[in-house]
C-alpha cells in the first residue's frame, strides 16, 4: 500500500485593533483594570443603548487591507451574528458578513530557504470582541465585560499553507506588519493577536484521493501553540483516516482546543454553519461608504512594509536574510538603522553594533533601541571609528554603553577612557621584537611547525597586545608579525 499526504491550512487571524476606545461606544480599552470598570450601556447590552462606529477602528482595517493587498469595499454594512454565551450581553456580535471590509488580497511569507511564498487573503472583516469567562474565583464562573466590544480585524487566508512552519511563518509576518502600521500593539500575552488554523489532510492512497474532514484548532495565542497544535493535528488525522476511513464527505467539521500542558488536540464541539447565527443587517447602525479622497488619506500612511524593508537591506546593503529579519523585528529599529547608514557608515558594522550591543541594552532597559538616547549620526561616527581601525569592537561596546548615558560624541568618551587603538607602526614593531625575543618556541612553532603554526601565531599577537595593554591595532600587529616571521 503507498500512501502520501498534503497538509492543507487556512488561517483565521484576530487582531485587537489599537484604537483608544470600544468599537461601537466611548469606553477606554485599558489591559489588566479591574474587572467589569470598563463597562457602559452599549457594551453592556442594555436595552435601548444604541451603537455609534469607531470611525479609527474602520480607518486602522482600511489601511491593514492595503497592506494585504485586497480590494476595498466601497460600501459595506454591520450584521447581527446571533448566538447565546455568558459573555455576550446583547446575545449577538456585531461583525460583516456577506460584505467585508476588505477582500481577495495577498501576503508575501518569506521561507526557510531564503524564497518567498504568496498567501492569498479570503477576508479582512471588522467586528466586536466578547467578554471573558474566569474560573478561579472559586466553584463558579465569573463574567468580566472590559474586552467586551473591543474592535476587531478577523483576516481570513485561503488553504494556501502546507506546513505548520509556513502557518509560523505567515502569523510572524502578519505581527510585523500591524505593528509597522501602528494598528495593533499584536501582543499574544495580552490577547492582542488570537490563530484559528483549519486543518485537514488531501491523502493520496493507491492512487486515489482523500480529503480528511476539516477541523478548526479554535484560540491559540503563541507561535509555539499555532505550530505544535497543526502538527498534532496532522498526525491525528492520519491516525484516524487509517483506523476509521472518515473522510470530508462523510465527516463534519470540528473545533478542537489546545491542550499545552498535554500537547494534544482536544475535541469541543462540531462546527456550526453560518445559517446557525442567522445573520441580519444591524438595524440601529448605518452602512459604511468608502469615498475615494477618505480611501487616498489612509492609504498616504502605508510607508514600506516589513518584508519589502528586509529584502531591500539585503540587496542594497549587503546584509545576510537573517541580520535583515532581526533589524526589522520592529520598525524603530529597521528605521534607526537606515538612518544611521544613510548618515555615512558601513551598513554591516551598523548592523553588528545594533545586533550586538543596541537590542540587548534596549532589552535591559524595557524601551527600543532609538529611545536609548543615542542619535543615528552619533552610533555612525562610532561605526566609522571601528572601521578605521582607531577603536577594537570590545571598545564600541563600552563606548556604545557610555553614549547611552551622556551626550559627548564616541571620540571623546574614546579618548577619556583611553580606548584609542596604537596605529603607530614603529612603536607596534618595538613590541613585536620584545615578543619575538621572549618567546623563541613560538616563533619557532608558527614559522616551521604547520599543525601549530596557527595557534603559535595567536600566542603571539595576543602577547603583543597585551603588552600594548589592548591598544594596539590587531591588524597591523598581524601585518608587522607575519612580515618579522618570513624575514
């Protein structure tokens, strides 16, 4: 019996939007106040309390679109989707149905490899969040209404994804780019940012296929849960087609949980269809008309995009794909960054700097690596210094530290901690001699001994600058050493 299989993935994003208030009423949305604070008539689902639409919320799903790549709509409305669960007040959310915001889009996810793979988006609707149901108050459940109508952008990609490290990959994308857009902060701690994977297995079996029935893994909220949970899945499906033979046909669609501490797929209950919420047009808000000038103002804030940024850091500045994904992680960084070459440095020496030093202080101190009170010509005249050859990489470290704590330019905190390197060749050489003299069996080694000759010859340089007390040039020891040594 042969059999092979494709793992077929569709993805179901919710992005918290950053917007200062609800999605249909005044109340701030503030994370971690205490329960049911955050709370009015209209969230609450009082009778008679009418819904007024966050006009930013629209404005932040518009401008997501875009960046997806999708059609906007011109005119859409809200609808009621109607279902009972303690933490939905009105007994309906007020979401899009047949006419999103935003549809038939794209996204770009770079791979493993080093390619890129285009994604297609279904989707990008807006809706309302519910409340959340606690239960560690005791042998009961407790409702708190905060995140109630907090506004939502729910992005839909078609089954495009065939490995639990392209859906890894495409959610990591989908992070960068709402922070890039400011839209969302897309903190999974705080809920910002929530994974519906749809799962299911085209399995080929002597020929013939089989298509396992679809399940949805419902609420995940890490990158590690959304890839471990798909991989489960998989192997779960597999298990089942071969003892059972369920297929799609034969077979409803299902919403499993995510056991983490047992690292399993657990089933809940099977899918409802979209007739089961009996959508209708929202009576009590009007449709949403998009004009071409309000359209033209959102899409002025697109700026470049995270994966266009890293690509062209790569190509224009030379920098391996994996130094560009970690200055691009975050903008500020990406834009710091570009800057500060744009000022006159070596992009790679930036880029070491950043990497090496930059992101941990700004890591230690909880704040980003251009708040740390460092300015782009600044860390490019310590780059320049490095590549001269007037200071070693250890140095700029201490001297990026020092910078982050006083306003003087990296010259002059150089030369008060006396950091400048000797570039003075006959001073260099004198030591040189000095070495060579008081360490006959190295030279000996690194002139005529091939299999030590390398580390005879890193004795011997680390001798001479430690006799410059580390100011000497590594480079030009190596040079004035390698030339003494084939005289």
């Amino acid at each position: 019996m042969s059999l092979n299989y494709n793992i077929i993935v569709g993805l179901e994003i919710h992005v918290q939007l950053a917007t200062r208030t609800k999605m249909f009423c005044g109340c701030e949305l503030e994370f971690g106040q205490p329960p049911n604070t955050r709370v009015c008539p209209v969230c609450l689902g009082m009778p008679g309390a009418l819904p007024v639409m966050n006009k930013a919320a629209v404005e932040a799903a518009i401008l997501t679109g875009l960046a997806l790549n999708c059609t906007i709509s011109r005119f859409t409305k809200w609808d009621r989707k109607s279902y009972y669960y303690p933490d939905l007040p009105k007994n309906y959310q007020i979401s899009q149905y047949d006419l999103p915001l935003a549809e038939n889009g794209y996204i770009e996810i770079p791979l493993e490899d080093g390619t890129s793979k285009k994604i297609r988006i279904r989707r990008a609707h807006l809706e309302e969040d519910a409340g959340k149901n606690t239960h560690t108050l005791g042998n009961f459940s407790a409702v708190d209404l905060n995140r109630a109508g907090t506004p939502l952008l729910e992005i839909v990609t078609e089954p495009d994804l065939n490995s639990p490290s392209e859906v890894r990959q495409l959610a990591q994308e989908l992070q960068r780019i709402v922070r890039y857009l400011g839209v969302s902060e897309a903190d999974m701690q705080k809920g910002h940012m929530r994974f519906e994977p749809n799962v299911n297995l085209h399995i080929t079996q002597d020929g013939q296929v089989f298509k396992t029935p679809i399940t949805e893994v419902k609420n995940l909220n890490s990158f590690r849960a959304l890839e471990r949970s798909i991989a489960c899945e998989v192997n779960r499906q597999l298990d089942e087609f071969l003892a059972t033979g369920k297929t799609l046909q034969i077979g409803n669609k299902s919403t499993y949980g995510w056991d983490d501490v047992n690292q399993m797929t657990v089933l809940q209950r099977e899918k409802e269809e979209a007739h089961d919420y009996r959508y209708f047009p929202d009576p009590d808000l009007v449709p949403v008309a998009v004009s071409d000038e309000w359209l033209s103002r959102i899409a002025s804030r697109l700026g470049e995009l995270p994966l266009a940024m890293q690509q062209r850091f790569v190509r224009d500045y030379g920098l391996s794909d994996y130094d560009a994904q970690v200055l691009t992680a975050e903008k500020s960084t990406a834009v710091f960054f570009d800057a500060a070459v744009r000022c006159g440095a070596q992009p790679k020496r930036i880029c070491n700097l950043l990497t090496q030093t930059g992101l941990k202080l700004a890591n230690e101190k909880q704040t980003t690596v251009d708040a740390l009170g460092i300015s782009p010509g600044r860390l490019a005249a310590l780059a320049n210094m490095v590549e001269a050859g007037q200071i070693s990489a250890t140095s700029a470290t201490v001297i990026f530290e020092t910078m982050t704590q006083t306003d003087e330019d990296p010259a002059q905190i150089a030369e008060q901690k006396n950091l400048l390197q000797k570039n003075d060749a006959g001073e260099i050489e004198a030591l040189i001699e000095q070495v060579i003299w008081e360490n006959q069996k190295a030279v000996s080694d690194a002139k005529s001994n091939p299999k030590k000759a390398k580390k005879a010859m890193g004795f011997l340089m680390g001798q001479v600058i430690q006799k410059s007390k580390g100011q000497a040039n590594p480079k030009i020891v190596a040079e004035l050493l390698n030339r003494k040594l084939m005289a």
